[in-house]
C-alpha cells in the first residue's frame, strides 16, 4: 500500500510515533453466552489488563521497536499507577503525560460471549480527564516522527493534529464512531483508520464503496 505523506527522518525527531488519547484499565469476564435479565451465570475467564485505545496503540508500537510517546491523564486512584505502569514496562515515553488529583481513572469491564467472540463494554470515565484545545502539550505532540489521535477528545485531537501539521508531522486518526465535532478534527487528518460501519454513518450513503466515493 503507498503511504499518503512522508514522514520525518528519525534523526529529526526523539520520538518515532505519539499518541493522543485515552488509556483505561479493562475488567475482562468471558460468559458461556450473553447473559438475560435478571439471571445468574458462572465466569468462564476473568483478567484485569490495560486497555484504551491509544494506550493499546501506544504499547503496540513499542513492542514493535517504535520510539512510542503516550499524551493524555491518568486518574490519582488505586487503577491510575496500573495503566501507567503497563504503558512504562512496555516501553512507551509517559512523561507527557498527566495524573489528575481527585479523578478515578478509566475502567471498563467488558463482556465478551464465549460462542461468537462478540463483547459488550460497560465503561466510566472522569469528567476531569477531559482535556481541552488549551491544554495539549504542542512540544511533546511535535516532538514524534508520527501523531495518532483517536476520536474521544474530538477538539482536543484537532488541535494536536493542527500542532503535528504545522510541524511537518503527519497525522492519523483512529475511528470507530461519528461524534460532535469530528468534521474538524478529519479536516486535520492524514490518514483514516475506520471502523467498517465509520464512512457509512460520516456520509450518510450506504455501502463502503458508496461512502469512500463522497
């Protein structure tokens, strides 16, 4: 597949990839099939694991030789230093990263259907691990060869993707849902990394083909 943009020589840059977004820690139960209302049902499996979209990302990419940076906020609570600490022992930069006092950091437990591998998420997040357009570290953001975004932080993602471009820095996003404000954050887009259900409800046309032809 080609590549869209050119990115920045390695040399020109601390970091090979930064990623804005959200990290979480993940209570994963595997059920024999999805559960009806009001029943009782034995766990077939259950693990805590990090988890968060760019947080996942992020430790991806330092598993895979990658010089990783992870910007986003960690909550002061018993599962804050667990996220955090899985992003350090995989080898990803958090020094841009913050931990709010007073916020829970994000969880989520997720079922997932032993028969179908489908999974429902249950998840809650602190308001005050939002972050704003004034908020976003323009050194650390420009500071990588590459930015990620994902869709969370939709004013927020737009402006770090502004800062990357401005900077030569190519930008990607990971999508999975239309959300308030999302037309200007692809407007500062390089390249698109969707959900298959993504460009059908941006567009409004049905069919991927139909879509990617808007």
């Amino acid at each position: 597949m080609r590549i869209p943009f050119s990115v920045p020589s390695r040399e020109s840059r601390a970091f090979d990839v930064a990623g804005f977004g959200l990290n979480s820690v993940d209570l994963v139960a595997v059920v024999a099939e999805y559960p009806v209302s009001n029943t009782k049902q034995r766990l077939q499996r259950v693990a805590q694991l990090p988890g968060g979209q760019m947080a996942t990302a992020m430790a991806t990419c330092a598993r895979l030789g990658w010089r990783a940076r992870y910007i986003g906020r960690f909550g002061d609570d018993d599962l804050g230093p667990v996220s955090r600490e899985s992003l350090r022992r995989a080898g990803v930069d958090i020094s841009a990263a913050e931990t709010i006092p007073g916020a829970t950091n994000q969880m989520a437990v997720i079922l997932v259907d032993a028969r179908t591998g489908e999974r429902t998420v249950l998840w809650d997040r602190h308001p005050a691990l939002n972050m704003e357009p004034a908020d976003v570290p323009r050194d650390a953001v420009t500071s990588a060869r590459l930015l990620i975004v994902d869709c969370h932080q939709t004013a927020a993602a737009a402006q770090a993707a502004r800062y990357a471009r401005a900077a030569g820095v190519p930008t990607i996003i990971d999508v999975e849902k239309v959300r308030p404000g999302i037309g200007d954050l692809l407007q500062n887009i390089d390249a698109i990394i969707a959900a298959e259900e993504f460009p059908a409800a941006l567009t409004g046309h049905e069919g991927l083909g139909g879509a990617l032809g808007i």
